[in-house]
C-alpha cells in the first residue's frame, strides 16, 4: 500500500485531551478504510504564522500512515468537515521514518546545546568567528584616515631678521 505523511492543525481553544480523541477518530476511520496509522506524534501548541479562523495558535498532529488511497481521500473529506480541524495537508512519500521527526528532534536537543555566553551587546562573539578576548571595533581608538595640516613655523623662527 502506498505511505503518506499527514499533519493537522486543530483550534487553539480545545484541550490536548480533546486533540488526542479527535486523533483517536481519524485513526479509527483509516482502520475501518483498511489502513494503518504507523506513528502519531503530538507537536504540541504552536504558534501559527498567521491568524486563521481568529486562531494565533494550534494543536498540531503528525501521522505517518499506510493505507489505500481511498481510505486517505475519506480521511481528507472528514478533516475539511470537521470544525475543529484548522488545515490539514497530506503527502505521498516513497518510505517512513522510523524515529522521531525533525520537530520531535529539535524540541529535545534544546537541553544538550551549550549555552553561550553573551557580551555586553547581548552577542556572542564565538558567533561571528572572533575569539573572545578579541577587542570589539568600538572598543579600540578611532584610526585617522585624513592626515593633519602641517603646523605652522613657530614664531621664534619668523622673528628672526636677517642682517
């Protein structure tokens, strides 16, 4: 059977409880269609790029399912149906990922990064290739591009008379 990867955005104003039992439908419904649902991840609530339906932000859902296309076309009818359901998208994809997807991945890395230390500009200076006990550019004297006039004789010099 062909595998597809679906992801939905359910309303913000809903509990995770009833994200999850709206999961539960859909997955019952490609059951009944003679599908799979391989993996189901919950991403949480996130923030939306854009307001949709007055929603700023949604539970998002992630499946990874196996399932005849006519079980993925009924999926589809009931999530445009479903008022809960703020945008879904489905794609064919040629294998599954096994492990946690990219989102899943990003979220737990959070606590294995360093932190970094911060200057007194609010940057670190690792960031842009300088070590730190580099001086800043405004740290150091400001370098003359225009050279100076050069000083007139000294009055001593122009007192003098010849004789």
């Amino acid at each position: 059977m062909p595998l597809y990867e679906n992801v939905f955005i359910a309303r913000q104003d809903i509990s995770g409880a009833q994200v999850d039992a709206l999961a539960d439908t859909f997955t019952q419904l490609v059951a009944d269609q003679g599908g799979e649902i391989k993996k189901r991840e919950y991403w949480g609530l996130r923030n939306l790029a854009f307001r949709m339906n007055k929603n700023r932000k949604g539970h998002y859902m992630l499946f990874n399912i196996d399932a005849p296309a006519a079980a993925i076309a009924e999926l589809e009818r009931t999530m445009r149906i479903n008022e809960d359901v703020l945008r879904y998208l489905t794609l064919r994809v040629d294998q599954l990922d096994e492990g946690p997807s990219a989102v899943m991945q990003s979220r737990g890395s959070r606590e294995d990064r360093p932190r970094r230390d911060r200057d007194r500009y609010g940057e670190g200076r690792e960031r842009y290739g300088e070590p730190r006990d580099a001086e800043r550019p405004a740290d150091r004297p400001a370098e003359r591009a225009v050279e100076r006039p050069p000083e007139p004789p000294a009055a001593a010099e122009t007192d003098k008379v010849e004789a």
